[in-house]
C-alpha cells in the first residue's frame, strides 16, 4: 500500500486585500509541521502543490525545516488542478444576486456590515458565506464564469488521480493544498455527498494533514484534519 498526506495550506491572510499570503501565524504552523515530520522521520518520495501562493508557501517553509534538519525533501511539482474553487467570486457575485429577493441572506449581510468587532465580524462572515456557498453548491445559485461545484470536484480528483498514478507502489506521497479539495479527496474516499463534502471542508484546520492509503482501485481514509504539530490552542485555526 502507498500512503497519501494531504495539507491544507497554513493561515492564510483572511478578511485583508490580499487573502493569498500566509500570515505570521500561518508561518509559524507551517514551521511546525515541517520540524514535527522531520523529527520523526516522515520521508516522502514525491510532493506537489496547488498552484496558489498559500498552497506553495506552505511547502516551501515546511522543505525549509527538512533542509534545517538534514532530511530529504523532494522539489514539488505544482499541479493546476489542485487549486480551491472560487469562494471569493461567489460570495462577491453571489450575494449582489441574492440580497434583492432572499430575505435570510440580506439580514445575514446586514448584521455582517452592522459589526466592528473582530471576533464577532468574522463569525457573521462565516454565517453569511456558508449561507451563499450552499445555495451554490446545491445548483440554486448558477453565476456565468464561475466554475460550478461539480466541475471543481472533478477537477480536483482528476488532478490528484494523475499524481497518484505517476508513481510507484509502496510510496509515500504529499500534497499541499487547501481545504476544498482535501473534503473533494475525503468524498472520494467515503462517498459523501456533496453537500456534507460542502461541511466537511469548513472543519478542515490550517496546516492539517489528512493520510489516504491506496493501492490500484483501493483509495482509503487513514486520519482527518491532524494537527499533532500545534500543541497551543492559540494556534489552532480554521481561517
């Protein structure tokens, strides 16, 4: 059997202008995970990315502890296929749509403009985004150019199908991505839904590792959403 690790990509810069860049924290994570599987002699035989600077970022800070520590780490290959789907252009366009004629995500929109406080602004942004994204996916909010749900899921298996089948048997692989395609991965694993695919991926942490053991048609969970490299709370993020 040949054993999958699949990353999503550490903290990213959420609610600023520029979402795609790692924060100070989400450094720090990455750090951490790269000392932790260096300590323990985690070796992979083939690594790649997503093609979003997060998604890069992340590997490359977790290579950079390897190289710190005197482990091998492959150079990764970046895979297009791999990247998240477009939330940001569907809450953008979405709500614009719907804030006209649906009275639950107007209010939801409402109290998100209506709060100044941190901790309460992000829940309600959270609200307010799974609200739209759900609508999205269950096809009751088509947007022209945006790439519908189902052809993010098939983009995705597709491009982690290709990596996998390049290799060898009895490897160890990584890949750095983010939390969309690694509940698209899970779904392929255990057959969920599309919706509970939907819900899966906003449980997925920063910096967490999910492994998949596979051989020929054999694709099987192993663990979800590990984060044994970040021991303090404070660092145990979700955005």
């Amino acid at each position: 059997m040949s054993r999958l690790f699949f990353v999503r990509h550490a903290q990213a810069s959420f609610m600023e202008e520029n979402y795609d860049r790692l924060s100070p924290l989400g450094e720090r994570q990455a750090a951490l995970l790269g000392l932790y599987w260096a300590r323990h002699g985690v070796v992979f035989d083939r690594v790649c990315t997503g093609p979003r600077v997060r998604q890069i970022e992340t590997c490359r800070i977790v290579a950079d502890e390897y190289a710190r520590a005197g482990v091998p780490f492959p150079a990764p290959e970046r895979i297009e296929e791999l990247d998240e789907y477009d939330g940001e252009a569907v809450l953008r366009r979405g709500v614009k749509e719907l804030i006209a004629h649906k009275s639950h995500i107007r209010d939801l929109y409402d109290a998100f403009n209506e709060t100044c406080q941190p901790g309460e602004r992000h829940l309600r942004f959270q609200r307010l985004y799974e609200a739209v994204i759900t609508m999205w996916v269950n096809g009751d909010l088509p947007l022209d150019g945006v790439e519908p749900w189902d052809d993010f899921a098939s983009r995705v298996t597709l491009g982690v199908s290709e990596f996998l089948e390049d290799g060898s048997s009895k490897e160890q692989t990584a890949i750095f991505s983010s939390g969309g395609p690694t509940a698209i991965t899970v779904q392929r694993a255990l057959e969920l839904s599309r919706i509970k695919s939907l819900q899966l991926s906003w449980m997925v942490r920063n910096c967490s590792f999910s492994e998949f053991v596979y051989s020929g048609e054999r694709f099987s969970l192993s663990a979800f959403n590990e984060i044994p490299h970040i021991d303090d709370d404070a660092m145990r993020t979700y955005r």
